[in-house]
C-alpha cells in the first residue's frame, strides 16, 4: 500500500480536496457507531467537482450504485469505501455514519482489520484526487487487487474463520477477536466459546490432539472394527521401505502428523518412490521448522476421496472431493490448460472462492510424468487430465456436495466415531468407490479423522448446492433462541459502589452461588472483591466478559471511556443513566436491546414553563440532529437556585414509561435507584437462560451445569 495517498503526506501544510487524517478506531461499539469502526475525517473542497462529474467511473467499478446513487460528494465517497472495504467478497461491513465536523466531516465505517481500514482510505481519496485531475495513469484496479491480498493475510481472510465470524453476526451472536489469545470469541460470559477455526475451548484438548496422530487413531478405529487401511508409523527410511514391502505395494505415505493433505503421497509402487515422498516430509517439515514426528505407510485402498462432518456428534454434510484436473481441448497444452482453469471466477483462491488455483510443482509434474505426460503435451478434445494424486481442495482439487447421496449406514458409522470424541467438528476422510452403498459392502475405507475441519468448502462447494455448516456449529453452541449467547448486562454511566453493591447482594438471594461481575471507576470487581484494573477502558470490559463462569455484569461508561475507546460490548439489557451527557446518553440508549429497560435520571421539569421546557426540547432535538456533544451543565433558571429542578427518575421500556419517581434533595438517589430497578432483577438475572427452563433441555446448553457447586 505504499504507493496510496502520496499527496495525504505532503498535505499536513495545506488541505486538498479529499484529505485525510485524525485516524481512530475501535473495537466495539462507539459514539459514531454501533461496531468496530474506523473513524477519521475528510475534507472536500467546497467548490470541488460535484457528484454527477464521478458517477460513469464509479459506476463502471462498482455498479451496484445505479439504483441508489448518492446526491452529494460525501456521500459519494463514504458509499465507495464501504464498497472497496467489501474487497469484492461481499463482506459484511456494511455500515457506516458521516457527521459534520467544521468544514470536515467526521466518517465511521465497520472495518475488520485496523490496518487494511487505513489503506481503503488512502485508495479511495487516491481515486477520487485522480478523477479530479483526470490521471488516467492511476490503476485503482491494481489498488484493489492489493487490498485484496491484504485481505487474505488478515485473521478474517481464512474462509472457515471468516465463514463462522459471519454466521455468528447473521445470528445475531456477539463476536470479538481476542488479541492476546489470538482467537476469537462468541458470546459473553458463562455462554462464551472461544476458538480458531472449528476448534473451541470446549473441546476435549486431548481428542483434539489425538486426531493428529494418525497411526494411533488409525489402531483405534480398527480396534473399533471400522473399516479402515492396514499401516505403521515409521521413523527412518529403511523401516519404512521393509513396512512397504510387507504391506505390498501399491502404498500411501503420510506424515504422522499431518494436515490438508500435506506431505500425503498415493499410489507408490516402489522403494525408489518410497524414498521420494519419505525425502518430501523431511523436506516439509524442514520448511515449517517442525521436527519430524515420523511417517506413516499405509495399504493403497481405491475410491473417491470424501470427507464427512459431524457437528455435535451428529452428521452435517458430505462432500467427494476429486483430484485437480484439466480437459482437454485439441489446441491448448496441459500448461496453459491449467491457466485457463485458473482464470476462471470460481478459481479466484480467495477468502470466498469455493475453489483453490491449480500450482504447478514437483508434486504436478511428477504425477504427470507417471502417466508418462508432461506440461507441454496438448490433450485431445474432451479427454480429461488428472493433474494430482489427491483430492485436497487446498491443491486445486474440485468439490461436489453428495450430502444427500450417503447411505444411512455410513451416517450410521461416522456418528458412531464421533461418540468418542469430545469435539465440536469432526471431519472424516473416507475413500469410497459409493458414497450411497453401506460400507459394510466394500469398497470402503477410512483414511483419517481430523478435529477442526474446514467448513467453508460445504458452504461453498464447486458443486451440489450449498450446507451452511457454519450455521449448524453455531446452532450447536448456541441453540436456535436468539441471544443465548448473552448474559444479562447493566450499563450506565454513574453506577456508585454502593448501588452495584446493593443489586449483586438482591441477585444473590435469587441465585447463592451466581459470578457477577462489575467495571466500576476503579477497575472491575469479581463478586464485589477487586481484581484488577487494566489502563484501556475496552480491555476491562474485555476481561470482564471473558469470564466463563459470569452469569451477570454491570458495567460504566464515561464520556470520556465512550469517545476514547468505545464500549466494546454490543448490547444492554438496562441503562442506568444518571444526569448522562449527550455522548453517554446517546451511545448507551441506541445498544439497549429490544425489551431492555431505560433508566434516566434528571432534573424535573416544572409544570406550567412551557417556554422553558420547549427551550429544552429544542437543545436536545439540536444535540440529536448534530449528533454532537454538547459539554454543558444542565440549563439552570436562576442564580438563586429558586428555579432549580428536583430530580425525577424514569423507566420506560421501548420508550413507553412504566415508572416515575420523584427524587427529593434529602433523599439517598442509590436507595431510590435500587427500590425503583429491583422488582426487575430476577426476570433479569434468568433473562437468557432459555434451555435450562426446559424439562428436556440439551445437556450441553445446560452451561450453568458446567459450574454447578
């Protein structure tokens, strides 16, 4: 991104049409919107081209503009970043809000990733300064492919990480990445699951780990009478050569170890290529700077290769994977076959192509040299070439959705080796020359089990339809009821110890044993004990939440917490706002959930001043329209203090008042606070805990039975 916004650093003496600066961002919700953001401003020349000037090129890139085309410059240009922040991929960061700063404007846009945010920044305002100064040599399209590529190094750009990031927002479930941890998290509290890709803290550590090695659960499922290749782990190459022999050839080898097909080498007919793919797996090993855990040589067994996934233990999709291959056409040699193969759209090799591009290497040219075939070789028309001995999509290989082919049998049997493993996702790797025939039959083998199988492509196969695996593991986490992934939170802006104290010891009586939790202004408190602050507002709320035992959180957000580092959490069942600013109301009121209960506190009104209260109204309608904060004290009538309002506490819920209570100057505003919230703390307190009212709950969404004492 080098060669982005060159003029931006040159522009620091004197602004130019669309110059950018004061980047900030955030990683939650925030006073300029509801997620993650990239925030920064703009400026554009007043008496710059007007909107109509950019429209054909802007159209010609991005056309799905025509039917809702901006009528001003600013908007022009927030939608065309939203646009280039979609990479093409159709991510889901769509929103975005512009305020009017001066003679700036202030833009916020739902971003990923902090860094790839800034450099769609710099091309967007690169483009439009291009346009303005019709330089036809800028390539905005090499720009893009750039942040493409970007794209795909960032923790989103993996397609099952990305796939279940965007199934859990489609549900509706709270997602963060965890910096520290370098996992994301689904969730809050005592509902929270933590993980990359499809592996989660929930699974069985040792499972997972026992499915890496081959040779063992290869002894394990043969033990269990599942139909599975006769083989030895091996640790040098003479013992691995005498195990080929005694198998009998042909052989497959693969690293113990091993995963996406990496290092696995079919079809071997002899020590001579015995040794080949044993000198592959060092050579592996040696570029990932691992050390070697041994091979393991195994009987050739023939079918098509599929992989069957288990979500919960229970069957979710099948997919036949075929071997990377190219047909033929009369005219085109094997290598530019592979080329034209590759261009195609669904070969993008992308975080949302259902296929990989086809590289040729080593690996290529020596299958194609035992089929006595090299690159240059032109194939007749129609006859087709098998470019590689496995099916690994990663390698080019072509996927088909045969979900709805598999034999009850062999539903049966991958079931049955899920019950003993304690994982969320399990792939297994079959070799079948049917899918729709019983495995007792024949013809069937198992070649291996993997804990933490892509999902992406059973969302997205070559062909055979879509499954939304995704969706099935997050209904698996999380039920099918909207919000179970919360617990119950309280926000507010100037939430006292002592009525933080008042609410935990009412829950208490509800629930004896309940984790409750609170970020209070000198740090967050577990069960009213202090545990630590840490010096970024957004981490304390991090750390509360990550809690897996937490079955309630009270949080406060200040003004300056809001507008430093935004709130992080997404979501509130009830805000406590207590004489709240207009950056603490205004945040706080729009991420109260539907249901959830509002609870203000200021001066009252008095009856028969309707100058006074219109005056009012209209200063809070002006706040709202600017979306600005206002820093100013309550409006005071008089120096006397004669005109001063008593204080009036509201409750409403979806703006409808259901409470009203006058808060004199002797009384204690804690005690009137607590009284007027707690005949709503226990409906709180079980407000998400949908599964465990059920008489035939699902025992792994019963999550306070984790914890019971």
């Amino acid at each position: 991104m080098e060669d982005f916004n060159k003029k931006n650093s040159a522009l620091e003496e004197k602004r130019e049409d669309f110059y950018v600066h004061k980047f900030y961002s955030y990683s939650g919700p925030n006073y300029y919107l509801g997620k993650p953001a990239m925030v920064f401003n703009l400026y554009v020349e007043a008496n710059g081209p007007k909107v109509e000037f950019y429209k054909e090129k802007i159209l010609a890139k991005f056309p799905a503009l025509k039917d809702d085309f901006p009528g001003s410059v600013i908007d022009l240009f927030a939608k065309v970043l939203v646009e280039v922040n979609k990479m093409d991929l159709n991510l889901f960061t769509k929103a975005y809000s512009i305020i009017e700063d001066g003679d700036e404007w202030t833009i916020a846009f739902h971003c990923l990733d902090d860094y790839l945010a800034k450099d769609v920044v710099y091309l967007t305002a690169d483009w439009f300064n291009a346009m303005n100064e019709n330089d036809e040599s800028f390539d905005f399209d090499k720009g893009f492919e750039e942040l493409q590529q970007e794209f795909d190094k960032t923790l989103y750009g993996g397609p099952t990480i990305y796939s279940l990031v965007e199934s859990g927002v489609k549900k509706k479930i709270a997602v963060h990445y965890l910096y520290e941890e370098n996992q994301f998290m689904w969730g809050y509290g005592k509902k929270n699951v933590r993980g990359r890709s499809t592996i989660f803290h929930i699974d069985g550590i040792k499972d997972t780990e026992f499915t890496t090695y081959k040779d063992m659960c290869g002894e394990f499922l043969e033990m269990c009478g599942f139909p599975t290749p006769k083989g030895n782990a091996c640790y040098s190459l003479e013992e691995a050569q005498e195990q080929a022999s005694v198998l009998g050839f042909p052989v497959v080898i693969k690293p113990v170890d091993g995963h996406k097909g990496q290092g696995v080498t079919t079809g071997i007919e002899s020590p001579e290529e015995v040794e080949k793919a044993f000198n592959a797996i060092l050579a592996l090993n040696d570029e990932h700077k691992v050390p070697p855990a041994g091979i393991l040589v195994q009987q050739q067994i023939y079918g098509y290769d599929h992989r069957i996934l288990t979500v919960g233990g229970k069957f979710a999709a099948c997919l036949k994977r075929v071997p990377a291959y190219v047909v033929g056409d009369g005219k085109n040699t094997i290598k530019e076959l592979i080329r034209i193969e590759n261009d195609k759209e669904i070969r993008l090799d992308n975080a949302r192509s259902p296929l990989a591009k086809i590289h040729i290497d080593s690996d290529l040219k020596d299958y194609l040299a035992l089929q006595k075939k090299s690159l240059e070789d032109i194939p007749a028309e129609g006859e087709e070439i098998v470019l590689r001995r496995v099916a690994n999509i990663s390698a080019g290989g072509v996927s088909i959705n045969v979900s709805n082919e598999i034999h009850p049998e062999n539903i049966r049997m991958v079931e049955n080796i899920a019950k003993f493993f304690k994982v969320t996702a399990m792939g297994i790797d079959v070799l079948a020359k049917d899918i729709s025939k019983p495995w007792q039959e024949g013809n069937f083998g198992i070649i291996e089990i993997n804990a933490g199988p892509g999902v992406f492509m059973h969302l997205a196969p070559a062909y055979g339809g879509s499954i939304d695996v995704p969706a099935k593991i997050m209904e698996h986490l999380f039920g099918s009821i909207e919000h179970f992934d919360r617990i119950p939170i309280i926000c507010g802006n100037n939430i006292s110890h002592k009525l933080v104290e008042m609410i935990y010891n009412k829950l208490k009586e509800y629930k004896p044993n309940i984790e409750f939790g609170s970020l209070e202004k000198d740090g967050i408190y577990l069960n009213n004990h202090f545990f630590t602050k840490n010096e970024h507002h957004d981490k304390n709320v991090a750390i509360l939440l990550r809690n897996p035992k937490l079955d309630f959180a009270i949080i406060n957000h200040t003004r300056d917490d809001i507008h430093d580092y935004g709130i992080w959490h997404q979501g509130c069942d009830m805000a406590i706002l207590n004489h709240a600013n207009y950056a603490e109301d205004y945040t706080m009121s729009r991420e109260l959930l539907p249901g959830g209960l509002a609870v203000d506190i200021n001066e009252k009104e008095k009856k028969g001043n309707d100058e006074i209260s219109k005056l009012k109204h209209e200063i809070y309608e002006l706040k709202k329209l600017i979306k600005r904060e206002i820093d100013s004290e309550q409006l005071k009538l008089s120096t006397d203090g004669s005109d001063i309002y008593p204080k009036e506490l509201i409750i409403s819920q979806d703006k409808n008042d259901l409470t009203k209570v006058e808060i004199k100057e002797e009384d204690d505003a804690d005690e009137i606070i607590f009284r007027a919230i707690e005949p709503y703390l226990k409906e709180l307190l079980y407000k998400y805990d949908y599964y465990a009212k059920m008489e035939n709950k699902p025992a792994h969404l019963d999550v306070d039975s984790k914890y019971a004492n």
